[in-house]
C-alpha cells in the first residue's frame, strides 16, 4: 500500500521538479549569455538595485517586469536575480513591488555614471517650499511614471491648499511644462477645481513631441484624471499626441503655448512668474519640465552652421544626403537606423566610447542589422574634431579622417537646467546608485 501511495505522489513530485531544474537552467544560461553581451552596460535612468545577500531567486521579479516579453531585462544568476541588460529597463518599478523578501530598492545612477536630480520630499516638493518637480526633471523618464507623479503632484498640492486657506486673487498652482507630468497635473488641477495655468514653451507633449516620427513611446497602461486608465501597448508617439489633444478638446483643459518661463522669485507667501508674455502670481509651482532643454553641444568649430541639428524629427527629409549622426545613446541609434532606412545616400554613425551601453538592445540590433547589410557606417572610439560646409573631421583610432558630409545630428543628450534650477534656489545632488 505505502509503495503504491509513493508511486502516485512521489512521480508526479519527481517530473516537477526535473521540469522546474530544467527550467531554471534555461532561464540562468540565457541570463548569462544577454549579461555576456551587455558587456559594461549601464542603466539610463531608474533602476532596480538587487540585494544578493536577501535574494531568494524566486523569480517574482523577472515575471512582473513589463519588458520581459520583449527583452530580458533582468535574469537569474547562479540562483540571485540579476539586472542583465540596464540599457532596456524602463524604471517600472513593477520589480521593487513584487519581490517578496524586500531585497530590491530602486535607485538613480551608478558607481560609474552619476545622474543629477534635484531634492524632492515625497510629496514632489523641492528645496524650496512650494516648488514641487515631477516627470523627466526629476528622473522619471517612463511617460506612465510621469503620469502618475503629475497626478500625485497635484494631490499634495491641493492638500496644501486646503491647510493654507484663500490666496486672494492669486492663482492655486502654476504649472511649468505640458510634457506627460504637466498635462496629467493639469487635468487633476481641472478635476479639483483648482485655479491654475499651465505655460508650455513648445506644444502639447513636451519632449514627446520631439520624439522621431514612429517612435514607440508607451508600454504600460496609465492612470489619468478626467479619463479613466488609457491602456495603451506599444504605441506610438502619434497615436499618443492625437490621444493627448483629443483629451484636451473634450476635457476643455486650457495650456497656454509657445510661452516660455523665464523666471520665478518669491514675494511674501506667493511667486511671481514672469514668462515671455506676461507674469503671474501663485502659491505654488510645479515644474515638469524635460531634463533636456538645453542640448549637449560638441564644441567644435563649424558647429553653429544650420545643417547642424539636435534632433531627429523626420528621416526623409535626409533622403540622398551624406550625414552624421553623433552620440551612443537611444535618440543617437534610432537616428542613424531610421535614417539609413530611409535610403540616404551616406550614414555615419560616431561615438567616442567602445560599445553602446546606454542604448536598449532593439536599437542595438537596428544599428547591427543596418551596418551588416551596407546601410550604415559605425566608427566607434571617434570624436569630431571640425564640422565644414560640405564635409567633417573625425579623429578615429588616432588618426583625422576627413568625410563628406551634408547634415549632422548632435544626440549627445542634454543638459539639466542647472542655472535656472540654481537661480529659483532648488538644490541639486548627484546620484551614483543611490536610492
């Protein structure tokens, strides 16, 4: 009897766990190999830190990232969750939520590579109190987490408000930036009632409207006020901006354009702003501005002529042309493939470092798949010495080789508003791995 009992439990006990061995070491030899080609990749933004000493290897956190589908984003290492390709972490946070033990903390920056944030509570407020920061300037570049943290924003706000009492005729919150964070704050500044203004110094979508055409731009669902949950997969970034102005034509909520912030002081208990139209008075400020409003500049002679650009917004328009593409970073990679796809007579791809390993793996892969096939020229370890009105000197394995040359993309990222930042008195820190 206990012979027949062992052979209808313990068989079944057996082949799930020959499967669930099998398993995990199929899992531990892709994990090793997409380490392998990451070489000394690092994360772009926010990201999870792993605490081995905690890890129990379930591999919650491997099934909860939304990338995972697409990329192996994190893996298990000799029986520990391991971030093994940083370049395509989207800084979700979905990992921190779902490991069981605690041993995932999510933080900005590296050993290697800092990234400026400005200080904020948790409740978004900066330095200086009233002037809170969400979305891309303080670090969260996912558009979903951008949402969210307008949303939030606003919250703490009005919670704020309804502790200080009436502000005359002041307004409740001025909101810089009509990117992802200030278009959902401006919708929950509508939803609450709240007397604001929005001031956007380009159009409705911020950084996302400078984004290349095609680009995808969304991959997880978000939560916005007036609107519900936007299940959005894999969109793109048109489909998003002709969402965003559909919502802002049935919404009524009022942005005003092409109005640029140029300073904010304090008087008394309010600020008063002062834009390139006009000035106004309020208790609060949010700023959700993009980190980028500055471009990072080369330096070099011959940049300031107009075939020099700092962004991509269209690859045809360099159909038949000789360009160069500058930078190793995502905005740099899709450049020089979109372009090279839209059948450009001369693509050169620079970047001063030995590997891309800022740049998800897909575009990793664009660029390799467009160099093999003749598309697209890559020089790695070359900075660009001048730019001429027909070619361009590049300095490549210590040599200066000179290239013909019609257009120049500069992705070399930007720069984070530092002097305004400094100016309206928010402090700043450099993070490197730090929560």
């Amino acid at each position: 009897m206990d012979s027949v009992i062992y052979l209808v439990y313990g068989i079944p006990v057996a082949l799930l766990l020959v499967w669930h061995v099998r398993r995990r070491r199929r899992i531990e030899a892709r994990s090793i190999a997409v380490q392998d080609s990451m070489g000394s990749a690092e994360p772009a933004s926010l990201h999870p830190h792993i605490d081995p000493a905690r890890c129990i290897g379930c591999g919650s956190c491997l099934k909860a990232c939304p990338e995972q589908e697409h990329h192996a984003v994190l893996g298990l290492v000799s029986g520990r969750a391991v971030l093994v390709s940083p370049g395509d972490c989207i800084g979700h946070g979905a990992c921190k939520t779902a490991c069981p033990v605690e041993a995932i903390t999510l933080v900005f920056g590296s050993e290697r590579r800092g990234v400026d944030i400005p200080l904020v509570s948790p409740s978004f407020e900066s330095t200086v109190p009233g002037i809170y920061v969400a979305g891309e300037l303080g670090g969260m570049g996912l558009i979903r987490n951008a949402l969210e943290q307008g949303r939030q924003a606003v919250e703490a706000i009005a919670a704020r408000a309804r502790r200080g009492g009436a502000a005359g005729d002041a307004l409740d919150l001025l909101i810089v930036g009509a990117g992802p964070a200030g278009f959902a704050a401006s919708l929950a500044a509508l939803s609450r009632r709240m007397r604001y203004v929005t001031l956007e110094q380009e159009s409705l979508g911020g950084s996302v409207f400078q984004y290349p055409r095609g680009k995808l731009v969304m991959t997880a669902p978000a939560t916005l006020p007036l609107v519900g949950k936007v299940s959005f997969r894999q969109t793109n970034k048109e489909e998003l901006l002709q969402f965003w102005k559909e919502t802002e034509r049935k919404t009524g909520v009022q942005i005003r354009y092409q109005e640029r912030v140029e300073e904010i002081t304090r008087e008394g208990e309010l600020f008063r702003v002062r834009s390139s139209k006009g000035e106004y008075r309020a208790r609060t400020v949010l700023l959700a501005i993009g980190r980028r409003g500055s471009p990072r500049k080369l330096g070099v002679p011959g940049e300031e002529q107009p075939k020099v650009v700092y962004r991509l917004i269209e690859a045809e328009q360099y159909v038949n042309q000789r360009v160069l593409v500058v930078g190793g970073g995502d905005s740099a990679l899709e450049a020089a493939a979109s372009i090279a796809a839209a059948g450009s007579e001369q693509v050169v791809l620079s970047y001063r470092g030995e590997v891309f390993d800022r740049a998800k793996a897909r575009n990793r892969e664009r660029v390799q798949q467009a160099a093999r096939a003749g598309r697209l020229h890559v020089l790695m370890k070359s900075n660009v010495k001048q730019i001429g009105t027909d070619h361009v000197a590049l300095e490549h394995e210590g040599k200066v080789v000179s290239l013909r040359n019609d257009a120049v993309i500069v992705s070399a990222g930007g720069v984070l508003p530092s002097d305004f930042l400094r100016k309206v008195g928010i402090e700043v820190e450099t993070k490197y791995g730090t929560a």
